[in-house]
C-alpha cells in the first residue's frame, strides 16, 4: 500500500479479468493467465470490496476524524502484518534461490527470484514509510490515532481475517513447486484491490477545481492527503511490477503443463478468495451513528463492472 516505485520491469500492458469475465479466453495460452484469471473469480465481489459507501464519503470529505482515526488504526496494524509476510516471504526466495541442474531453467528461476528480491525490499521499506505517513498526518490534521497493538473491541473484522491470513501463509510449509506463490499471490491481491478501490474512490470526488478542503470534516486528510497516496500512478505502477513478476513466474513453472495449471489455480484461488472476504469487511459501515466504527456487512456495495484505470476493456490497451 505505497506509492513508491523501485527500479523493476514496469508492466506496458494490462490484462484486466473484466474482459476474462465476459469472454471465452484460453488462459492455458496467455502469459498473464494467473491474475487475469484470478480477477474473473467472483467478480461481484470483486465490486462489492473495492465500492463501499466508507470509500464514497472518504472521496467527499464526510467522515469525521474519530472514524478515520478508528480506521487508521486498523489500517496500519494490517501494514504490519503486510511488512511482516514481506520479511518471512524475502526470507524463503533467498534460502531457495539456489541453482538447477538444467541451466536454462536456472536463468530463467533466478532472474524471477532477483526481481521478486528486489520488489519485496521495496515493499517493506514502503510499508515503513507508510506507517510513518499514518502518523505524520495524524498530527497534522489532530487525528488521534489509537497506539498500536489496537484493542480486539476496535478491531475490524476485516483485519482479523488478514492477520489471520497472513499468519497462515507465513506458516505453511513451502511447496517445491513454486514455494513462494501462495505469499506472492497474496501481496499481489492485497495491493490491487487496494489500489482498485482508493482509485475508485478517487473518481467519486464530486468537487470541481479549484479544490478546497476546509469544509472536509477530516480537515482533509483522506481528500488531500491519503486517496492521492493510494491512487496515483507509482503506486499502480509498482502494483503491476509484481503482477509481472508473479504471471511470468508462473507461465515459466507451469510451462503450459495442464496438471501444473490446475494446480497453480487451485493454491491461488483460496487466497485471492480469501483476500476478496477480508477486503469486504475491511470498511467501517458508515450507516451507523455518526463517529462510530461498526463492521462492514458482507454483501454490501455497488453493482456494476470495473472501470479503474486498470480494469478498462483491453481494446484499450
């Protein structure tokens, strides 16, 4: 959930899974084939996660501080958690990275693990700074931000769902075949629809220039400060480096093995389902009262398909 950019592979194409959705593609015969497949897996959901009224009031300046801060709160213990599977996942690929006796698979093995190398150091130096953006802005804008570890009666579900996700990936036993794709596929999933549904929320910004924020009941902290962080072009930029790396890891394992295919979808779709029930329930339900944080409800949201920058019809492209 950053928006810095490290020196990576920048991906020039996006194969969104709204086109997968409502066409008949041969995913055996693409190179994008995991996240495009993944993004057509409960694709209602999908909406549902990255379309809540808690996004909608962020975008017009409608939350009071004492909801951003509650939700704040919540956010930088999921960074945490996030930072954490980073480590253990950098920690895996460097005691895996070792050579295969065939030498055309071992360049190819190891220009993947390198580049993964690379992007999940710089996903743990940004889950740093992000937690220090938490705090930098909450004392700009008089947000008072509850100390961490939060207390269970302020934790949204939607956290306990990805805390206990991501201890769970951290702790399973690693597969020979691919070790680190159930890790990698949850970075991924968690930063896209992150990244889907700030940008949507972006869009939702019903204020024509010249754009102001005193009358933001945050002061303006989501509208000038957060939803521009979380919607901008590095940060999408840096979502789709890994989405490369994770889609031409796989292409190069499976090798258009059917038997491996079936088997990457099976281990990924847990997660990114897994992903899916947590972001859902990851925005407070601002139905209730005013200044109180109450548990989103599964099910919620709007209907509709996609249009993120990055989930435009691929004629686009």
């Amino acid at each position: 959930m950053s928006n810095t950019i490290p020196t990576l592979y920048i991906m020039p194409t996006h194969h969104p899974g709204t086109f997968v959705h409502h066409n008949n593609i041969d995913l055996t015969d693409v190179p994008w084939a995991l996240t495009t497949h993944l993004l057509s897996v409960n694709h209602d959901q999908l909406l549902r996660a990255t379309r809540h009224a808690f996004l909608s009031r962020a975008a017009n300046g409608t939350l009071p501080k004492s909801l951003v801060a509650s939700w704040l709160a919540n956010d930088r213990m999921y960074l945490e958690g996030y930072t954490n599977l980073n480590s253990n996942l950098l920690n895996l690929i460097r005691s895996k990275k070792t050579l295969p006796v065939d030498e055309s698979a071992a360049s190819a093995d190891s220009d993947i693990e390198t580049r993964l190398i690379a992007w999940l150091e710089a996903g743990v130096e940004n889950g740093k700074r992000e937690i220090k953006l938490f705090h930098e802005v909450a004392d700009i804008y008089k947000i008072e931000l509850h100390p961490s570890p939060l207390p269970q009666h302020l934790q949204l579900e939607g956290l306990r769902r990805y805390e206990a996700l991501f201890a769970s990936v951290a702790a399973q036993t690693p597969h020979d075949f691919i070790p680190w794709l159930e890790g990698v596929t949850l970075l991924w999933a968690t930063e896209k629809v992150y990244y889907e549904a700030w940008s949507w929320a972006r869009r939702q910004d019903a204020q024509s220039s010249p754009r102001t924020f005193d009358k933001d009941e945050d002061g303006g902290a989501m509208r000038r400060e957060f939803i521009p962080n979380w919607s901008n072009r590095d940060f999408l930029l840096f979502v789709e480096q890994l989405e490369r790396i994770l889609n031409e890891g796989v292409s190069q394992a499976v090798s258009r093995d059917e038997a491996r295919w079936l088997e990457v979808k099976t281990r990924t779709e847990a997660i990114w389902k897994a992903v899916l029930d947590a972001e859902e329930v990851f925005w407070p339900d601002v139905s209730a009262t005013e200044g109180y944080l109450k548990e989103a409800v599964v099910g919620g949201g709007a209907q509709g398909d996609l249009d993120g920058s990055t989930l435009n019809g691929v004629n686009e492209n």
